[in-house]
C-alpha cells in the first residue's frame, strides 16, 4: 500500500480514500463509526504519548475527561500540553464513536492569552484544539521584554509558531489515541482568528485542508494604527470625547438615510460605499439645545471618523463604515489594543500615551508602526499558490457593520488575491469572500449573520461544492427568523420585488451595476 507523508506521520492512502467516501455517502457519523480510541483517557494511556515539536520539547501537562454542554453532549479526553517557552495548547478528543475522522483548530481573539475547552468544535465531531498563543493576559504587554526591547520570542509564538504547532501537536495526538491521523485538517476562526488561519495558508500551506477566516485581522499593523484615529480626531475637533448617545444617533441618522438604497428596508446598510451621509445634517438649530443633536465641531469629528485616517490629502487606511457602531473606537476611552501596540510593540514605553499624536504626527505614526510590526504581525501576502496547488480551500467573510476591523482592509485584500492567482475565476477555485451586510465584529449588529461556515468549507474541500452563497440569518424581536443569503463577492443579494425580505428564498445574487 502507498503511503504519503503528512506532516511527519505516514498516511495510508487507501484508508484515507475510504474514509472520505464514508463521509461523503453517509455523513461522518459513519465515517468514524468504527473508529475506538487504541489508549486510554489517563496518564499512562494518552499521557505517556511522547510529543515533538520544533524543538523537540513537549510536556503533556494533564489528561482528563470531559463532556460538552449543549445541545449534543460528546464526551471527550482533554489533554493540555505545554511548548517552550510557554505554549499551552489544549486538545479535545472525542470519544464514545464521535470522532468525525477530522481535526478543528479555533482561532482567538484580541492578543489571546487565554486557552478554553474547544466544545463547538468537539460536539460537532471533530478533535478540537486551542491555544493561549504562549503567554497569560488579554494585554499586548507581552510584545515587551523590557523598556526599549521587544520580546521577539513571545511575539513570534503569537504570531505564528503556536498555531503551527496546534496542527503538529493535533496530529500526533490524534494518530497516537485514534491509531490513525485525521483525513482532513481544519481551522476556524474570527477576527485574530482570521488573521491566525490565513497566516497558515501563507506561511504553513500544509498544516490545513480548509480555513475560514472571518473578520481577518491580517493588516494588524494598519488597522491596529488606524484604531486610534476616532479618538484623535474627536479630541483635536470636539475637545473630547463624544456623547455614546450622539455617536448612537449619527450611525442609526446614517442607516436611515442608505436603508432603502437596496430595495429594502430592514435597518441595514447594503453596501456602505454607496452611502455618503454627512453628520452636518444632525447639527442643532440656531437657538436651541444641543440634546439629540450635534454641534458643528462634534459632526466636523464625525464626518472625520467616517473619512478615516487621511493626512495632507494621503489616505492612511479605511474607515469605519457607516451603520457600524462608532462607540468601539470612539467612545469614551480608547479600545485598548489601539493602545498597547504603540506602547509594547512600536515604543516599547509603557509610558506612552496616545494624547502625544495630532494632524501633524500621525503619518509618522503610522509608518513607524507599519515598519516595526509589519514585518511580523501583517498577514496579507495574497499569493495563496502553495496553499492552492495542495487543493487548499478558505472562506473568507466580513460584516459591513464591524465596529473595529475595517472591512475594506478585507475587499482590498481579497481583490489583491484574485490578481495574484490569476483573476476571478481561478481565483474562486481557492478563495472566495463573502460580505455580511449590518453585522458586526464577528456577529451581533442588525444584518443577518453566516451561519454553518465550517460545514460550507468541509462540503468544499470533501465533495468540490465550491459554496456560491452562505446561509445568514437573524432572530427578531418578535421571534421570527430573517434568513438571506450571502452572495460570493462582488455579488449581492437583491430582492425579487415578491414574497417576504425575511425569507432566504426570495433574494437571487447579482453583481452590482456601477
């Protein structure tokens, strides 16, 4: 029998190819029917598994059994393993004949710093893996070894090498307790998530069959430098910081204005890039009050928000859009990454403080950090070739309404992937994006949002049904459900003029007319 190497470990072909047809003809249930555990969920069983990595130094911290909560209860075998210098990752394996034949990685949020049971992933099936990407804490200070010096090891774990390692350490525990490796490799992932699964396909086009990356914080050293935009322009315009209530009325004023620009009126912006509200319009009369409206100098602030960072006429980066919230990045106090990349990852000054930027240094700002974290954090290379030539698949998508990644960072990178791969057509072999219109940072908001991305992306991978819509829906306040579809980009979903907006059925995808 043939065997191929798989990321070290040897793969039979023909068991390989008679699981996936399992999978494909009769779901993964069968497909992992007959898979049994071959060690036991205990220290001398799985834990005495000897584990290698980079540097060939693995500790398995502790085995334990656990069950999901839920709907679906799956019991599982949790082994916690630590890589120097401090790597922890988690991996659920599913036990009692749940196992999908398959392996999930779940992205994470912020700057991380925290590991959790994979349950989603376990009680759908598949052996579930997370990591706290090699330190402890939400903050970025980690970037920091000390005043004036960066601490490129744990920047580097975060960046890349944990996630690496969350396929390599999956794996050999997955071969070690299942007697056999996965068929399939996933990852699943939203905002750094997003960021962490395209930084595989790049850098690592082996460790993974299929991502999905939602809200991709891939410009991590743009956007993050473009966060901090809202709150010098309010303070420089407005003298500080805006009422939440009047940032709350200039997004539903805007939204108001563009709803019906589609056809529909739902409380939902389309396409954002249609709408040019100007906030000059909530400006107060002369002689009256200024509650529920703006002052000049508060909509002047606004209306720079929405521009985004542009200095001496030079676009910096996006903004973000009209209909999203705008008390993520200009409330009251800075969202605080915005923060922490200047002081740990730019200065390395703890003592830095946003107030020190104005019209005059910001662009300087901004290229500083380009040239000190982009080397490392920024994940937009779109040549996705290596990924492709492997039959690499990723779904990518991103509401219209995110509150604090710009989702015109995505557009732009997607359209940079198109032309790398040799235009639209063969680049939807591989990639395809999908735009969620009035959803927000990773879900919530007014629109409807992505549901089932991972089963989308297994049915692409496995059976070669490539998804030219992704279901989306939304539960409204007076229990009924909206469902629409979301169209492959540039496409977008367009009413038929018949029967309900609140039903998927009665929208049809079309590329918009300029």
């Amino acid at each position: 029998m043939k065997n191929v190497r798989h990321r070290g470990l040897q793969l039979p072909v023909m068991r390989k190819r008679v699981l996936v047809l399992m999978a494909v003809l009769f779901g993964p249930a069968a497909a992992s029917a007959q898979i049994a555990p071959s060690k036991t969920c205990d220290a001398a069983g799985i834990g005495s598994v000897k584990l290698t990595a980079d540097d060939g130094a693995v500790t398995i911290l502790d085995v334990s059994s656990g069950t999901t909560q839920g709907e679906r209860a799956v019991s599982y075998c949790l082994v916690k393993v630590r890589v120097p210098a401090a790597i922890n990752i988690w991996v659920g394996l599913p036990t009692g004949g749940a196992w999908n034949g398959r392996l999930q990685s779940v992205g994470g949020g912020g700057y991380a710093g925290a590991v959790t049971v994979p349950e989603a992933a376990i009680a759908a099936g598949y052996v579930g893996i997370t990591t706290d990407t090699g330190h402890s804490g939400r903050s970025g200070a980690f970037g920091m070894l000390e005043p004036g010096k960066p601490n490129t090891s744990l920047q580097i774990d975060f960046a890349y090498r944990s996630e690496h390692l969350m396929a390599v350490i999956g794996r050999q525990l997955t071969q070690a307790f299942y007697g056999r490796a996965p068929a399939f490799a996933y990852w699943n992932g939203c905002s750094t998530g997003g960021r962490q699964g395209l930084m595989m396909a790049q850098w690592f086009p082996d460790d993974y069959n299929g991502i999905v990356a939602g809200a991709p914080a891939i410009h991590w050293d743009r956007f993050q430098a473009a966060m901090i935009w809202p709150q010098v322009v309010t303070r420089i315009e407005a003298g500080g910081a805006i009422a939440v209530e009047k940032l709350t009325r200039a997004t539903e004023a805007a939204v108001a204005a563009c709803d019906a620009k589609d056809g529909v009126v739902d409380r939902v912006i389309d396409d954002p890039r249609t709408c040019r509200f100007d906030a000059r319009a909530l400006v107060c009369g002369a002689g009256g009050g200024t509650e529920g409206c703006l002052t000049e100098k508060e909509a002047v602030a606004i209306d720079r928000i929405w521009d985004g960072p542009i200095v001496d006429g030079t676009r910096l980066w996006y903004a973000p859009e009209r209909g999203a919230a705008l008390n993520g990045l200009a409330g009251p106090t800075p969202f605080p990454i915005a923060v922490d990349q200047p002081r740990y990852w730019v200065y390395f000054d703890p003592a830095w403080e946003w107030q020190s930027l104005d019209y005059r240094n910001y662009a300087a700002f901004f290229d500083r950090t380009v040239a000190a974290v982009g080397p490392l954090m920024a994940t937009d290379n779109p040549d996705l070739s290596r990924f492709r030539d492997r039959g690499g698949k990723v779904i990518l998508w991103h509401g219209w309404a995110d509150q604090l990644i710009m989702p015109e960072g995505t557009i732009e990178y997607y359209e940079r992937v198109v032309k790398a791969l040799g235009g639209a057509e063969a680049a939807q072999r591989t990639a395809r994006l999908f735009m969620a219109p009035g959803v927000a940072h990773c879900g919530g908001g007014a629109g409807a949002a992505p549901q089932d991305l991972i089963g989308a992306i297994v049915k692409w991978v496995e059976r070669g049904e490539a998804p030219d819509t992704i279901p989306a829906a939304r539960a409204l306040p007076d229990g009924t459900m909206r469902t629409r579809p979301l169209c492959r980009y540039p496409e977008r979903a367009v009413w038929t003029g018949a029967g309900s907006t609140d039903d998927a059925a009665n929208f049809v995808c079309r590329t918009p007319q300029h």
